[in-house]
C-alpha cells in the first residue's frame, strides 16, 4: 500500500459526483411519487439555508476530502520518481491554479463580462484549499501538520465568533449579515459574489477548507501506513472510530458555533469530515479490503471524469439529449410525478454514459 493507489477512490468521488449529476434529483422525484415530496430523505437531497446540516451539504467537502486523500500517495510516488521539492511545489501551484481558472470560466469568465463576474468557485475553493494544505504538508513534519489544522480550525472560529461585520453591527457574528467572512466578501469584492450579502464559496471560508483537505491526506498516510499487525481490517475500524469521534466533536462544538456550509465553519469542517471518513472507511473496506470491484465499476466511471462531468453539465445540453432519448419511455407513464421520475432516470444515464464513451476511449480530463 506504500507506493500504491488506493482502488476504492476513483468509486468514492464516483459516488460523490453522482448525486450532482442527478442522482439528488432522481431522490426527490421518487419520494414525491410515493407521497413524501417533503419527507427527510427529499430535504437530504438539498442544502441547508444557513445553520444544520444535510446530505447534500456533504458532497463539495467529500471531493475535497478525497483530494486530500490521495496527495501523500502522490508525494510518495513522485519522490520516489526522483522528482524535487521544488518540481513538485510548482505542480501543486499549477494544479491549484488551474483549478482557479476553470472556476472562473464555470462562472462565466469567457461573456467577457469582467466587471459582474462571480470571482469564487467550488473549484477556486478546492484548488486553493488542497494546494495550501499540500504545501503544509510538504514542508512540516507530522506533529506541525496536526498544529496547523487545529490553529486553522481554532483561529477560523474565534474569528468569526468575536468579530461582527461593522455594516450590520448589532447582528449576530453568525448571521448572513454579522458575519465577518461575509462582510469581507460583500465589502472588497462587490458586484462579484453570489448575492450582495455573501457568497458560500467567499475568501475567508476557503481558510477552515484547508482543514478539510488536511484532514483528507491524515487519513491518507493513515491508510499508507504499514506496521505489524495493522491490518486492512484494523484499518478500516480505526478510520471508522476516527469517523465517531469527529461527529462527535461536530456535535458538541456546534452548541458554541453553528454547524454551516456556508461560512464553513470549523464544526461544519468537523461534521463533513465525520462523513468523509466513514465514507472512505467504507469504500476503502469493500474496494481495497474485500477486493468487490466489479461492484465499484458503476462509480469508477463518474470518479475518472469528475471534473470533466462537473464542467460538462454547465456547457452540455444533457436535458436535450434526455428528452430526445427518454420521451417515449416516459409517455408510456400516466402520472406526472412517474413521467417525472422516468426523465430523472433518464438523465442520469444520459450523463453516465457519456462518461463511459470517454472511460471506453480512455478519454480523461487531468488537472
């Protein structure tokens, strides 16, 4: 396991990627066919509006996570190919700021608009995260790389429990208004966020994502990791409790500062993490444990063109080709809400196979 790579990954981002790529949808549709349009499983296939935690809050934090997961393979490989310190910080550089620039075009760079356009992404805040977290992974031993993550957890949540924004002085420190990250965001980048008050993906959150991308590569060296009698099995329960214990923490921590996606809070950092663990405890357990890769394969296709689908859906009529493919199978349904589910079906397969094509033709979008 050293050197190697971990097999269940490419499924984990997989499965992540799918529930943007319809799956949510598919959810909602069939719990309002069976007569709970707002029952607990449909509002799980959709974000919080400020403060909790749901499902659908854990799948920009998991990709992350995974991102994480698989630097000190990576670092480990490309040592061992000889590559330097020096070589190997400009690929991180470059990735991170690749993924920048694929954010800014996600959000409209090429209308030429400059003066409105949205300046942070999903893929700004992971590339940045990731490529800040693998520089302190790189350059300081384990011990500071532990401090590093609770100073960033500590510090993001002192800031933004004991600073309220000056514009809103007598709102809540964590409210959309009181808070800081978000007077920051609404002061020095307006006409440029995702509303005039904040912006989810804003500059200051992308501090406590750091944490979630260190939290991803412990787990990493955890699973690279060989001793005597530390076995897959072993593993995979550590990683389990591990899980456990941030969820806990997460819980316990959100009395004294909210759970939220949002701002990313540091206890949201830690309740996303609780996922992200048990999720790659579970995959790493049937995919690298148990061996069952066939059953994987559905995933892997997804998790191999991540970024290629997450990009596609934004410049791709996949609704098109649904309709053009999937309109005869759902007129054969009597009700709207079952047609309904019939187009949800269909767009995920419309989406799941073109990735496959591109699999099929060993086509692969890398950053």
């Amino acid at each position: 396991m050293k050197e190697g790579r971990l097999k269940s990954l490419d499924a984990l981002r997989g499965f992540d990627m799918l529930f943007i790529c319809g799956l949510s949808g598919l959810i909602v549709k069939i719990c309002t066919l069976c007569g709970s349009p707002t029952g607990w499983l449909a509002t799980q296939m959709k974000h919080v509006s400020w403060d909790g935690f749901a499902h659908h809050d854990t799948i920009f934090p998991l990709f992350l996570f995974i991102a994480g997961v698989t630097f000190p393979f990576s670092l480990a490989k490309q040592r061992a190919d000889g590559r330097s310190s020096c070589a190997i910080w400009l690929k991180t550089l470059r990735r991170g700021l690749v993924l920048v620039l694929l954010g800014l075009i996600y959000n409209g760079l090429l209308k030429f608009d400059f003066a409105h356009v949205r300046i942070f992404s999903v893929l700004g805040r992971i590339g940045l995260a990731w490529m800040l977290a693998s520089w302190i992974w790189m350059f300081f031993g384990m011990r500071m790389r532990i401090a590093w993550t609770v100073a960033i957890l500590l510090g993001a949540g002192v800031l933004s429990a004991c600073f309220v924004a000056p514009d809103f002085p007598d709102a809540s420190p964590f409210s959309m208004k009181g808070n800081i990250a978000c007077w920051i965001d609404r002061t020095c980048f307006p006409n440029h966020t995702y509303s005039k008050l904040y912006d989810p993906e804003g500059f200051l959150g992308t501090v406590p994502a750091i944490a979630t991308a260190m939290l991803g590569m412990f787990a990493g060296a955890f699973i690279r990791w060989e001793r005597e009698g530390l076995t897959g099995n072993r593993k995979v329960l550590c990683l389990f409790g591990a899980a456990v214990a941030l969820g806990v923490a997460a819980f316990a921590g959100g009395y004294v500062l909210p759970i939220n996606k949002a701002l990313w809070s540091s206890t949201f950092v830690l309740a996303a993490g609780s996922y992200s663990v048990a999720m790659l405890a579970l995959f790493y357990w049937l995919g690298d444990v148990m061996g069952w890769h066939r059953g994987m394969f559905f995933f892997e296709v997804v998790g191999l063109n991540s970024i290629t689908i997450y990009m596609g859906q934004r410049i791709i009529d996949f609704d098109r080709a649904n309709k053009f493919l999937f309109s005869g199978v759902a007129s054969l349904f009597s009700t709207k809400e079952a047609t309904a589910v019939a187009f949800a079906v269909g767009y995920v397969a419309v989406v799941w196979l073109f990735l496959y094509f591109l699999h099929r033709n060993k086509v692969y979008l890398k950053v």
